[in-house]
C-alpha cells in the first residue's frame, strides 16, 4: 500500500511540474517549491540513472567486439554472453548484450564505428527507449589499450519510464577513456578498470518540452565482488568545491552543480541497479541532498528483488535553515 502511495503521489508531481513549465524559455521561477524541488530530485535521479545505463552498454557493446577491442574469448561470445574465470576457481558471467537494442558496425570508407538502436522493447520492465547511440573508435584504437579513447554520440534517445510514463530525450557527444586498459574479462588478474567519462554540454529535453543543457565529468572503477561492480565519482571542480559530476540548468531555468558525496555503486548482484550512493545539488536557492538505496522508509537495505529502491532527498532553504525530505522509489 505505500508503494502504491508513493508512486501515485511521484505522479502528481510530475503532472503539476508540467503544468507549470514554460517549456525552453523557463519560468523564471527560484525553484523553491516543494514541487519544483521534488521534480529536479526526479529530474536528476531518472537523468543520472539513465546516462549510467548508456554508459554499461557502451561498455558491453566495446567488450563485445573482437575487433574493435582486441578481446580474445576462449569460448567466444554466444548471444551476447561470455563466460570466463574469474581467478578465484569460479566464473564471471558477462551479459554483453542489450536486450531492447540492435548492435552493428561499421568499417564502410575509413570509418570504424559502433551502432545501438534502441528498438521500444520493454524487456526489462522498467524503460522504454528508442534513439541511436554511435560509437567512433580511431583507427589503430583498441579499447583494451591503456588510454584508449573513443567519441560517443548519443541521437535523440528518448526514454520512456514505464511506472508513470515519464520521458527524457538526450542528445549530446561524449568522450570514454580506458585510464587504466583492460577489459571486464580482465578484473579477476587486472583487480580494476578505470573509465573516464566527460561531455561539455548533453541536451535534456524533459517531458514538459524544457530543454537543457548539462556537462558531465565522471570516473567509473570496475571491480569484482559477487559480480561485476561499477563505482562513480565526480572528477571535475569549480576551483571550489571537487567531486562535482554534473553541472548546468534545471528544467525551471536554476543553475546548479551536483557533486557526488558518496560514492554511487552499481552491483551486478543486484541486476547491475544503482545499490548506494549520496549526491548534493548546490544552487544559490538552496542545499539538495539526495542518499540512494533505500527502503520506503528511508533506510539503508539490501537488494529489493523485483521490487523498488527508494531514495531520500533532504533540501535546506538557503538563509531560512527550513529542512524538507521527500522519499520516492527509482
């Protein structure tokens, strides 16, 4: 019954935020309101949530390709899946495969690239996408490389989230960096893998029409327990505050920046589900803390199955000291 409460009350939300949007000019609002604030917490969560995703299956996609990565798979990979040790007398499983995406590539004329699109199948339950994401790798690139670079151009991937409908349209260049080399096959003799993940200006267009523009600078370190694990922090800094992984408008037109405080864990364990993590937004309005992997109640716990992670966002009004927490699934 309060997930069902929750849930209703997340739609409510949304439905006042759009009535209330002016779409791409803004509303010139201070973004102060419980709903407004309530609306970026969701706005940031579903946005950051799904860039993560992308970022998994430009991985896979990379790991995947004998070609374009220098992988060497004993078994090969069968449908999307390689089975290889993973140094402790067992097996890592990877699912390389994207089960609502096509995958293809192209060598056609000096190029050397990737395609995904997304084909509006809703297997997983949760998100519906449609839209194209190409991966360019320079010629003489292999993503197992130390240093390894690629450019990744995401087009008009819109997704649709399935529990209320709510959609996000991203569009935007970004650049991936293997820092440390090697592959996911690799983390039981490598013991990690570092990415770098950068964009100067991704372009969100939320369901209420606003369009905005956000920068991203972010690292991911791959490790092993139970499963694949991928940690995030923020990498880039104002000159004042550091850890800042996201920064630019909200949907209302309020400047801000998103420094990740905890570092925010995706576990293969869990269906590879964001399990833990902290953010704080920082706008000239206000304070916004938003703690993941909750339960409905706001507490800590393990993995919830088939069932909703919550998160906790606690805002403070800049000068007034009034506290609010709002508690919602993702």
């Amino acid at each position: 019954m309060l997930l069902a409460t929750v849930i209703t009350a997340t739609g409510l939300i949304v439905a006042c935020t759009k009535n209330n949007s002016t779409g791409s000019s803004g509303n010139n609002s201070n973004g102060t309101t419980a709903t407004e604030i309530q609306a970026q917490s969701d706005d940031n969560t579903q946005v950051s949530n799904e860039m993560d995703a992308v970022n998994d299956d430009v991985n896979n996609s990379l790991n995947s390709s004998t070609t374009f990565s220098g992988a060497n798979y004993n078994g090969g990979v069968v449908d999307g899946k390689a089975v290889v040790a993973d140094g402790g007398g067992g097996s890592l499983n990877l699912d390389l495969g994207i089960c609502d995406a096509t995958v293809t590539t192209d060598t056609a004329n000096g190029l050397r690239e990737i395609i995904i699109t997304y084909n509006g199948v809703n297997c997983r339950g949760n998100r519906i996408r449609t839209g194209v994401v190409v991966i360019s790798i320079p010629v003489g690139v292999r993503w197992r490389d130390t240093g390894a670079v690629v450019t990744v151009s995401i087009q008009n991937l819109k997704i649709t989230r399935v529990r209320d409908q709510k959609t996000i349209t991203l569009n935007g260049t970004y650049t991936y960096t293997n820092v440390s080399g090697g592959l996911l096959k690799d983390l039981a003799t490598l013991g990690s893998i570092t990415h770098t993940i950068a964009a100067d200006s991704v372009t969100i267009q939320f369901a209420d029409s606003a369009t905005r523009i956000w920068s991203v600078a972010k690292q991911r370190v791959f490790t092993y327990n139970d499963g694949i694990v991928a940690t995030t922090t923020g990498t880039h800094s104002d000159g004042t505050n550091n850890n800042v992984a996201i920064w630019g408008t909200n949907r209302f037109g309020n400047s801000f920046e998103t420094l990740i405080t905890q570092p925010m864990v995706i576990a293969q364990s869990c269906d590879f589900r964001l399990t833990s993590g902290q953010t704080e937004t920082l706008r000239p309005a206000l304070t916004l803390t938003i703690t993941y992997g909750l339960d409905a109640n706001g507490d800590p716990t393990g993995c919830p199955g088939d069932g909703y992670y919550y998160y906790k966002a606690v805002w403070v009004l800049n000068g007034s000291g009034k506290t609010y927490t709002w508690i919602a699934p993702y």
